[in-house]
C-alpha cells in the first residue's frame, strides 16, 4: 500500500463510523460498493484487512470496516484517474510485480503441500541422529597476560589453592567474577588451543598454561556428558524454515528446468542495466 494511501487510512481509522445494514448470507462476491462502476468487494476488504498491522486490526470492527471500505474507494478513485495514462517505466514494474507475486503464490503452494509434521519429524531425525555420540564439556579457566603469571597459578593450583577462588582473585576474563566458570559448551565452540587443552584433560583435572589470543590460561575440567538432542517443539521454526529453504530451492530448480526457456544471444553493453533513458522511448 502506497505510504500516501496509508496515511489516507490512518485519518479514516482515527473516526469511527456506523455499519450499514447486514446483507444476507454474504460472500466474498458481495459487493460493497461501486466506484465509477468498478465493484469493490467484500472478498477485496477481507484481504485488504488481514494485510494490515496488528494496531489497525485491533481497532473495533465498526470503525475497521468503514475505514478499510473508504480506503478501497479512495484508491478505487484515484487509480481511475490514471487509467491508460501509466509511463512506460510503470507499466513495466507493474509487470514485474505481478510476476512476483505469481511466484510467490506457486512457491507458497509448493511449501504448505511439503510442511508436515511427518517432514518435521524426518528433518529433526535427521539433524540430531547422531547427537547422542557428541560430548559436551563444562569448564572454568583462569586468564592472565603472561606466560610467567600463569606458571604461578598451577603451582599455586597444584599445591591445593582453590580454583575458584583464584580465577574471582587473578583472572582478567568476564568469568573471573564466577570463579572462572565457563559453562557447558560442544566441540568447536571454543579456540582451538583452548579446546585441545580441554579435550586432554580428565575430570577434576588442571592443564599446563595454554596460550590463546586472549592470552594465557590455566583450565580446570569440571565435567563431561553426553550431549542431548533439543526438544522437536523447541527447534520446530528452526526446521520448518530448513524444509521450507530446500523445497523452495528444489523447486525452483525442477521448473526452471522444464520450462520453455530461450535465452536471445544478443551483445548487450550489461551497462545498459542502468540506462533509465531507454523507458523513456
């Protein structure tokens, strides 16, 4: 909707008006009103309606019926007044709008059909199958600047100071204040030094320094499990808009490929993308 007929909108809904008299049985074939004898429908405000922002579909529906209703008069009446007069360049994009929208129709077809909740249920067998064979690890480290300063914690550590207690004390990291605690975390979400430290150590075990571009650390394993697959409902958007992605690529794909296509080998200058002069003629 134009920003110039939204603002048209804005002033109707700010009035409430009162409904006219109920028609029997209405649909969507009903029409409401007539402008320079183009129908206007009540399929036509139904549509217009559930195209609105969720503030306007809020307002009672007296007042959203008569706005709705003025709205499609007014952009009845103005439309009219360019009829056959349209520059080339709008007949154009007019056409390009209208092949999009095409295209999005077809492909939300093609994706409601392929969104089940069997497909869902495939897609998080088969994103999380082998979850259950992965370890997750929770840690705590202790960062300093120096080699030397952290030498100094694992002596300290190995003679039965409390980790904890030393990282709030000496660490220069966000997690010194938790007493180092990183949290549980899976392969590959921490640098690799870090990560090839944690992986060598057993539980309750503190690694030799390790240096990373933070820095130096002194890591303390914690504990180590299996790692669990995330409730279906908990991951459902995230699945749906996979399906979703690859029905639509696919789809794509498979009528590009059967359709009639006949690409014109002429030499176009791709500069000519640019040229607005050409609409003019």
């Amino acid at each position: 909707m134009p920003n110039l007929m939204k603002s048209a909108m804005v002033a109707t809904l700010a009035v409430g008006l009162a409904l006219p008299a109920l028609a029997d049985e209405p649909t969507a074939d009903t029409v409401i009103a007539s402008v320079g004898g183009t129908d206007i429908t009540l399929g036509q405000m139904i549509v217009m309606t559930a195209q609105l922002p969720g503030e306007y579909q809020a307002m009672p529906d007296d007042v959203l019926y008569q706005a709705v209703l003025d709205q499609l008069v007014r952009q009845t009446a103005v439309a009219q007044t360019i009829e056959g007069q349209l520059s080339r360049e709008a007949e154009l994009a007019l056409a390009n709008e209208r092949l999009s929208f095409m295209a999005s129709e077809a492909l939300s077809k093609i994706v409601a059909d392929a969104v089940t909740e069997e497909a869902v249920q495939a897609a998080y067998d088969k994103e999380f199958a082998d979850i259950g064979s992965e370890t997750e690890y929770n840690a705590s480290h202790i960062l300093v600047e120096t080699e030397d300063a952290a030498k100094e914690l694992k002596a300290a550590l190995d003679g039965g100071a409390d980790f904890a207690e030393l990282a709030k004390e000496k660490s220069v990291g966000p997690s010194g204040p938790s007493g180092g605690a990183l949290g549980w975390f899976g392969e590959g979400a921490m640098v690799k030094p870090f990560e090839d430290a944690v992986l060598a150590l057993e539980v309750g075990q503190i690694s030799e320094p390790v240096q990373t571009q933070f820095g130096w650390h002194v890591v303390i394993l914690n504990e180590t499990r299996a790692k669990e697959a995330p409730e279906l409902d908990l991951v459902r958007d995230q699945l749906v808009a996979q399906i979703q992605q690859e029905v639509v690529t696919q789809a794509i794909d498979e009528i590009v490929e059967k359709a009639d296509v006949v690409r014109n080998e002429l030499e176009i200058d791709p500069a000519q993308l640019r040229n607005r002069d050409l609409l003019a003629e």
